[in-house]
C-alpha cells in the first residue's frame, strides 16, 4: 500500500496502518526530539506522545502540508510542552566550575539534570543533509557540543533552529508549526545563530574526522583503548590537548587542562589495583568507548566515554558514568576476563 492508501486506512481506524505510515520517519523524529530535550529518555516520552497525539488527531489532517512536515510540528510541539515541565540539561562544564583533581569527584547529581549520549547507530541516524536547505548534517547535528548548545537556547528559539537549519524547513513552514510569523522566524533564527556560535568548536567532529583518514581513526582507537587497558597515564597524556577537559556526568565535578585530567587519572582510574577493559563503540556521530571495571570477578559496565578531538588530540573527555547508558547502545553489563 502505498502512503495515501496507507492513510485512508488509518483514518478509518486502522493503528497497524498508521503504524506503517509513520514508521519510516520514527527514527528522524526521535532525533528530532533528543535535539530539543537533551535526553533519551526524554525524547522516547515526547515521541510516544507526539505519535499518540498524531493518532488522536489524524482526522484533523487534511494534507495541505506533507505527512512529514505535519509529525514534525506535532513532535516540535510536544517537546515545548516537555521542555516547559522537566529541567534543562546540561554538561557538568554548565553547572560548576572547574575542580581540583586531589578533591575527588564528589558526590553525584540526583536530579535529572544531565545530557544523555544518543546510540546514533541503533536509533538509525542518517549521513548527510536531512533536506537541500538544511545547514548542519544529520549527524554533526547530534554531537555532544552542539546539544549542548542547543539546551542553553529559549525553547522556541531552539525549536526554530532544529527545523531551518537541522531539518530543511522553510521560515513559512516553520511559522505555521510554531503558529506565528515568518518575519518572527528569521528573527529568531539569526538569535539563535549568534548564541550557538559561541558555544560550539570551529569545526565540527564529522569535519575533524573527515580529516582523518580511517588509519589515523583506527590508531586513535588503539592507543586509547591500550593506554586505560595498561593503566598508562602517561600513553593518555601524549593523546590529550593542552586544554584538554574531562567530565564525569552525574557528578557535577569536572577539569580543565592536560595536567589536571593527568593527575586525575593518576590518582582515580589509573591507581594502583584499579583494572578496565575498553570496547570502541559510537555516541553522538563521534568516537566513544564502553568502560568495564573489574568488580566481583567480572568486568561490569562503569561509564560510557564520548570523545572530542581537535585534529589527532583529545579536546575533551565526557564519561558518562552510569549503566543504564549501556543498553540503548546494545552493550552488555559485563564482560568476563579474557585472561
């Protein structure tokens, strides 16, 4: 059946169609949703809403604008009425000041206040452009200093960048989604623009990778991988920048400069009887490592870390240290010793 079949059906009632009709945008809109909220878990709240929403209201869908354009809007909006209701979240960097490293990395952030890493793979994050008028790639739209920046934004003007510059909509579009004028967009947008700016590197991770070519990337992986295995401090200071800033969200603690990550390291995961096993894996279109820490006789899942690199250099080191961060990238929560 094709999509007009596919939705007189679903007007007549039938959820397994509707269910077919929405399918293929699913995994766009729930990108879509972690851009304006910051979470994955967030995001599966407000898609399941939007769709719910979108069943409820299918006979208000008169096709004046394209099926894609009308789940976006309601999607959009759905995340407006979260954004409204739960914090803002951020990355430690956002929240304290930089720490020092012999203090130890404090006690943890209960609230929900702590961006998530998005399993771009599992969630069937596309390359490229998501439209011709598009600015930022699907992917490079999803990484970690661009989210970041996304959630420092008023929500309207957050949800006005997403859909120009994410998603390709035009200012008219997006002032019929958001229900006000295209003047009013535009100027939203260029606020937009200028805040973001000062808050996301030059060059993008896709761009910086780009760069690199799959020998390099692979080398990275190796090294990094092999230096936290062997406890070699001195292997991961080689890889870090001189500014280098490492953060261990939901703890607020987190540390600015090459010297203070070292020490860090040397006196917290690279001490004396403290053993990992790294597994490469992917996280906000950048490269990022599943961390195992020997417990009990087994390694069991201890943080999720995201890399930032500045050419061959480690600009930043976010590790994510919870297990429920695991699953969504289909990683298991332990792993026996290979030895």
């Amino acid at each position: 059946m094709n999509d007009a079949l596919l939705l007189e059906a679903a007007r007549a009632g039938a959820e397994d169609d509707f269910a077919r009709l929405v399918e293929p945008h699913r995994s766009a809109l729930h990108a879509h949703c972690y851009r304006m909220l910051g979470s994955v878990a967030d995001a599966e709240d407000a898609l399941q809403d939007a769709l719910l929403n979108a069943w409820r209201g299918l006979a208000k869908f008169e096709g004046r604008s394209s099926l894609r354009s009308w789940l976006y809007t309601i999607a959009t909006n759905t995340s407006l009425n979260l954004i409204g209701r739960r914090p803002k979240r951020v990355l430690p960097i956002d929240y304290a000041p930089a720490a020092d490293p012999h203090g130890g990395p404090g006690l943890p952030v209960a609230e929900s206040v702590w961006m998530e890493p998005y399993a771009d793979e599992k969630f069937g994050l596309q390359d490229g452009l998501a439209g011709p008028e598009a600015r930022f790639e699907q992917r490079e739209s999803v990484e970690l200093a661009f989210i970041a920046a996304l959630q420092h934004l008023p929500a309207r003007q957050r949800a006005v960048l997403i859909l120009r510059d994410v998603l390709g909509f035009s200012a008219r579009e997006v002032a019929e989604a958001l229900e006000t004028t295209p003047v009013s967009v535009d100027s939203a947008l260029q606020r937009a623009h200028k805040a973001v700016e000062t808050r996301v590197p030059a060059r993008s991770q896709q761009a910086t990778m780009r760069d690199l070519d799959d020998d390099a990337l692979r080398a990275t992986v190796d090294r990094y991988r092999s230096a936290w295995e062997r406890s070699d401090v001195d292997a991961v200071k080689a890889m870090l920048a001189e500014d280098a800033i490492l953060a261990m969200p939901p703890h607020p603690t987190w540390y600015a400069g090459r010297d203070a990550v070292v020490e860090f390291l040397r006196l917290r995961p690279f001490r004396a009887g403290w053993r990992e096993r790294i597994v490469p894996t992917g996280a906000n279109g950048q490269l990022a490592f599943a961390h195992y820490a020997w417990k009990d006789d087994r390694f069991v899942a201890h943080a999720l870390g995201v890399l930032t690199l500045r050419g061959e250099r480690i600009a930043d080191l976010t590790f994510f240290r919870s297990s429920d961060t695991f699953a969504p990238f289909g990683l298991p929560p332990t792993l026996e010793d290979p030895s």
